[in-house]
C-alpha cells in the first residue's frame, strides 16, 4: 500500500521482518516502497551493520520520502557514527526542510558518539560545515569547548571553520570570545578577519574588547 508504516506497526512487526526482502524493496521503483523498506530497515536491530551501507545509499535517493526515512532509520539504529555522520551532512545540505530536520534528530539520536565525527567535518568541504553550526546550536554545551580548541588546530581551514562555526552561535558562544582574541591576535590576515567577525557576533560589546580590538588594528596598519 502507499501509505506510509508507522514506527509502532514497524516495532510490532519487527521481529518478523525479512532483512533481505526489504533490502530489496529499499531500491524499488516504487516511492512508497522505498521509503517504508527504509522504515523497516531501522527496526532491524542485531542486522544493522548489515543496512547501514544500503540506507547510506537510500539516503542520497531523489525523493525526499525516502531519504527522511533513511536518515530516521540510520538514527535509530545508531551505528557506524565515523560513515553515517558525513553521509548525513550531505543530505543536511542537499535536503528540503524535512530531511534537515530530520538529519537533525538522527545525530541527536548518536549522542555523544557523533561529537568526534562532527568536529571531522571542519576539515572537508564548506557544504558540509552546515550541519555543524546547526547541531552545535542545539547543544553548544558540548560542542562549544571542542570547537574553541579546533582554533589551535594545524590546520588553517580547521580554524577557519571553527570561527565560522562559532560566530553561528551567537550569544551563546560567549565564552569563546577570549580564544578568538587569541586568534585575532596571532593569525594571518583570512584567518584574522573571520575570528574578528565571530567575536563580533558573539563578543559582549564592552569598552575593553573594542579597546583590543582597536590596538589590532593600529598594529595591522603598522605592519602593513
């Protein structure tokens, strides 16, 4: 049938449901199909490492039914965090409002296991630092410290992402203002012009920071 199976009729059914079956139905010609088979397969518990290649796949599908239901399923069934993470940044980015909300919740649902992936991503491509911002604003409780250390990185795109990650934040990267100063202070010229604008946006405009910000300036035109 089209419509689509709700979690509880798929957790009733869950033991069950044929892995195979719906791993072949997951590439049907069939929307409908596609999408619940994706349902499905995030019910299937002990035979999740044998899925998550295929809803990884289902995942860049061209309806967005059908990736909602990958990206739920991959969340629910929690594994792989270091292959699922960067595949969901992709469909963050390439997705319509559903499928980023629903990216959304399956990082939620990783926990503490999609930290480290997810700090991975601010070596890649720009497209893919958006999903960053948006999961560290939902919870810039753990992702605030791990990012004011990515300032120090080796890396200079690390650091660049990592400022622009921060200034997404808002006020609530407040206390990141001083490890920014630091880069402000010590950076080359891209680097420098990032930090300042995240310190902008997250910075309280207080006469001591304009008064940093003001001498970093006098010795930029000094050197220049």
């Amino acid at each position: 049938e089209e419509a689509a199976l709700s979690d509880a009729v798929l957790k009733k059914a869950a033991p069950n449901l044929n892995v195979d079956r719906l791993s072949e139905l997951l590439f049907d010609g069939r929307e409908h199909c596609r999408a619940n088979a994706a349902r499905g397969l995030g019910h299937v518990g002990k035979s999740a490492f044998e899925v998550v290649p295929l809803l990884l796949v289902a995942l860049r599908d061209g309806h967005e039914d059908v990736r909602v239901a990958s990206a739920e399923a991959l969340g629910r069934l929690g594994q792989d965090p270091e292959e699922v993470v960067p595949a969901l940044a992709g469909a963050f980015t390439r997705g319509g409002a559903a499928t980023r909300d629903t990216v959304l919740e399956a990082v939620d649902a990783y926990g503490k296991a999609a930290l480290e992936p997810m700090l991975g991503l601010l070596s890649g491509r720009p497209e893919k630092i958006a999903l960053v911002g948006a999961v560290a604003r939902r919870d810039p409780k753990t992702y605030l410290k791990p990012l004011q250390a990515a300032l120090t990185d080796d890396s200079v795109i690390v650091q660049e992402n990592a400022a622009d990650t921060v200034a997404s934040l808002g006020a609530a990267g407040a206390a990141a203002e001083s490890a920014l100063m630091a880069v402000v202070e010590a950076s080359d010229v891209p680097l420098k012009c990032k930090a300042i604008r995240a310190v902008g946006h997250v910075g309280k405009p207080t006469l001591a920071l304009s008064a940093q910000l003001a001498s970093v300036a006098r010795d930029d035109a000094r050197e220049s």
